[in-house]
C-alpha cells in the first residue's frame, strides 16, 4: 500500500519518544486499526494454561506477593520453578473484565471510581492492546505519589476461546460487553460475543450475583444479547431502574451504567451522532442445588 513503509517509520520513531519520556500519553492516531478482528483466525497469541499459571504480577506489581515460606519449603531442583510460581501471585484476584475494551475509556473511568478493585481489559487487536498499555503506563507514572491507575491493567487476548484460561470460577463481579462488533451478516453471527454457549462460560467466571453489563447502537445486536441472556439459566434481567434510573436525572442508575454510556469511545461517537443506546444488564444467578 502506497505510503504504508513512511507511517511504519513515524509510528515507531513516535513510540521511541514514549520510552524516553514515560509519563507521556500516547497518541491514538498512532495506534489505529481496522475495527474488526475474526475470532476464529489463528493468532498469535499467549495464554496461560490455566489461571494459576497467569503472571497476574507483571501487570499489577502494586499487588504482587511472593510466597517465601513456600518457597524455600522445596527441593533444590524445583527452586526455579517455585519462583515462577511465586512471584505471579497477587494479594486479590482481578473481579472486573472488560471484553473487547476498545481503547480502554471504560477501563480509565472505572478505575478511580473501584481504586480497590482489580479490573482487566481484554482486547484482540495488537495496536489497540499497546495503545492501552502504554496510557496504563503513562497514568501510573503520572499518579505514583497517589497510587492511581495501578488497578487497572490490559492484555491481548480473545476471550471467544481461552477465558477460561484467565479467570477461575466464580472469580468476576463484573462482565462490560461494550458495543462489540455487530457482524451484521447472518452467517457471521456465530462470531458474536454473546451466544448461548458463551453465557455459559461467562456464568463459569462470574459470581453469583455478579452482573454481566451490555450496551450497544444496533437494535438487531441488543435484541440478540438480550434474547440469549434471557434464555440461559444462569441468568435474570436486573431492574429497570438499575439501567435506566428514575426521573430527570437518572436517579437509582448503577454507576457502572452511568460510565457505560458516557465514557467508552463508541459510547462518545453514538452520542455525537444523537444515536440510541441499547442497555442490557444481566445478573447471575445462583446454581440450584444437586438433586
């Protein structure tokens, strides 16, 4: 593509400023790709094999624990291993994803307002990924004498096939599905974030009484969430004043209703635009009891 060899060579030479100066926000038009990624494509990716294998350390170090007793309790030959192990851990687990967070405005919004709750976006596009972690950097660099933003953390991930692999049962209180790709033809639709099987590992990482949050601008795509939410079992509508609140001023709306609408970059450019948001929130449910 004509011109593609320059905008290579100034999109590194701008990330080469960043390491020179850390406490720099970086700049979106240096971080742009297309807007949709197949799901089902071969990428590239790392993941743990299982969450007690994640480094959870690396991209929360504020909450980094290393368990000594149980280190030096080992045989010499797993030495090495133990403190791989050990140095991963953290002093809580993460309870909020935001999949498919985009650029992260959600995430940069819930922050400062949950400082002691541990949140991750996940996002399958590379330069998107970079882009967040480099503005969770910058922030964190910015904040060191308040301790801001070290909550807040981004991997590249896809979540359609190794969620999983990250979280451990029962583990989130929150899931944000925030104007995921609408995959408007018919037989694109299995590649859509929320399917019947999908809720059922989205119940897997939830707690009971965690809320899985939804938003979107096509009707067609909310009406699909809502209808598949509806039938799982896992899962109940929460109230209506929960996602729209009451009167003139909303009041009663659950915040993270409020930063949904009001903070990702879809959620800017529908409002921009005077275009509707569609608002689904979904609690889950209890498993019933084994016969």
């Amino acid at each position: 593509m004509p011109g593609e060899p320059a905008k290579r060579q100034k999109r590194e030479e701008y990330k080469k400023t960043l390491i020179e100066n850390d406490a720099a926000l970086p700049k979106k038009k240096f971080y742009r790709q297309r807007a949709h990624a197949n799901p089902f494509s071969d990428h590239s990716l790392t993941y743990p094999k299982s969450p007690a294998d994640m480094d959870w350390a690396s991209l929360y170090p504020t909450y980094a624990v290393e368990d000594k007793e149980q280190t030096t309790s080992r045989s010499h030959d797993n030495d090495e291993e133990e403190k791989s192990t050990a140095v991963k851990a953290l002093t809580k687990n993460v309870e909020i994803a935001d999949i498919g967070c985009g650029f992260g405005g959600l995430l940069f919004a819930l922050a400062p307002n949950f400082p002691d709750t541990l949140m991750l976006g996940l996002e399958i596009r590379t330069s998107v990924t970079e882009y967040v972690q480099e503005k969770v950097r910058a922030l964190r660099v910015q904040n060191a004498a308040t301790g801001a933003y070290q909550n807040a953390s981004c991997i590249r991930a896809n979540t359609m096939k190794f969620l999983p692999n990250f979280f451990q049962k029962a583990q989130l209180t929150k899931i944000f599905l925030c104007f995921p790709d609408p995959h408007f033809k018919q037989r694109k639709h299995k590649a859509r974030i929320v399917s019947y099987t999908l809720n059922s590992e989205y119940a897997y990482v939830l707690k009971p009484g965690a809320i899985v949050y939804t938003i979107t601008d096509v009707q067609d795509l909310h009406e699909w969430m809502k209808g598949h939410f509806e039938k799982h079992p896992s899962f109940e509508r929460v109230e209506k004043v929960f996602e729209e609140g009451e009167g003139k001023d909303g009041e009663g709306m659950d915040e993270c209703v409020r930063l949904m609408r009001s903070e990702t970059e879809e959620g800017k450019k529908v409002t921009r635009n005077n275009g509707m948001k569609y608002v689904a929130c979904f609690r889950r449910l209890v498993d019933p009891a084994w016969p």
